[in-house]
C-alpha cells in the first residue's frame, strides 16, 4: 500500500513539475513572438489613424509650453509619444526599428496658465499639467515607400480635436527635414526618451 501511495504521489507531481515547465515555456514564447499591429492604409494611400494607441508602450511626454517660447512654440502641447509594441518587442532584442514600425504621438495642451512662465498651482505644487487632447501625428518606418524621407513618413491627424480619421504623408520640408537634422538615431528622439535611448 505504501509502495503504491508513493508511486501515485511521484506520478502527480512529476506531472505538475511538467505542466509547469510547459506553461512557462508557452508564457515565455508567446511573450517573444507578440503579434505586430501592422500600418493600415486606404486605397489612396493615406494612413488610417492606429487603433488602440492608448495601449501602446509609452515611451515619453516632452513639453515647450509656449510661455517659455516666446508665446508661439511650434508644438505647444505635451507629446505623448507611444510605439507600437510588437515593434519595440524587435527594437529591445535588436537596437533596430524594425520596417513597420509605428511612432505615435497625441498631443494635449497644458491647463491654462496662472503665472507668466505658463505654469500654474496645483495641490502637487506648482507646474506644467495636462489638459485637453489636442490632434496627434504619427511616424512610420518604410524604407522603401518613403524612400525620400530617410525611410520614415510623417502624417498628422490634426492639431486639433476630433482627430481625423486618416491622413496624408507630409512633405520633407514639414516633418523629416527636422528629425533627419536632429533626432539622435535612426530620425526618432531617442534622446528625449530613456526606454528607446540605448
């Protein structure tokens, strides 16, 4: 009876022991092999706004409030910048934006102003606070289709609300001009952002 009671005992748990290692090892690969949100595009060839933005992995919010440029910063919004996170899955292992990759970048203005300098008072202190969403603009990596632009299109969804449904790639000289001048690495900030930063 003791022999049998210590059998059965060895066979339930080698089988826990094996279903154990079996789901970590189904966990771990499906962790490495996350599926990509791939670009959408209309039949004219306008990007179709991302869905699901929000869930994305957050990379940064640099703020240039206008108060502290001379009262007309070109972006006087936080940017809320997100990619897509199949994409920084490959960006991690590799050091590489991979094609296809999604930058996405919501814009939202600062609460009004209470001082000079833009800044206001809140119960955490003093500062800079979100407000309302103001547009967003996106970046995708292509080599080939934007080929003129250092293999990256820019689009905006409008610096405003409603965000526009789609939108059309813009010139060099709006966009790609400055983050091919600028950008630490491959036209993206990674200087700005300490999870892409490496």
């Amino acid at each position: 009876m003791c022999v049998r009671l210590l059998a059965l005992t060895a066979s339930i748990a080698s089988g826990a022991i094996v279903t154990a290692i079996l789901a970590q090892s189904l966990s771990s690969s499906s962790a490495q092999t996350r599926s990509r949100y791939l670009v959408e595009y209309t039949a004219s060839g306008d990007l179709i706004l991302p869905k699901d933005f929000h869930e994305w992995v957050y990379v940064g919010s640099p703020l240039t409030p206008n108060a502290l440029n001379g009262g007309n910063a070109n972006f006087p919004e936080f940017h809320n910048v997100y990619i897509e996170p199949g994409s920084y899955e490959t960006y991690k292992r590799t050091n590489v934006f991979p094609e296809g990759t999604i930058l996405f970048k919501e814009l939202q203005l600062a609460l009004p102003a209470e001082n000079p300098d833009g800044s206001r008072a809140e119960p955490s202190g003093r500062g800079y606070f979100p407000g309302p969403w103001n547009g967003a603009d996106a970046t995708v990596k292509d080599s080939k289709r934007y080929a003129d632009t250092g293999g990256w299109g820019y689009y905006n969804f409008n610096h405003h609300e409603p965000k526009a449904p789609t939108a059309k790639v813009r010139a060099k000289e709006e966009c790609a001009y400055c983050h091919i001048a600028n950008a630490k690495k491959d036209e993206v900030w990674t200087q700005f952002y300490p999870l892409l930063d490496k």
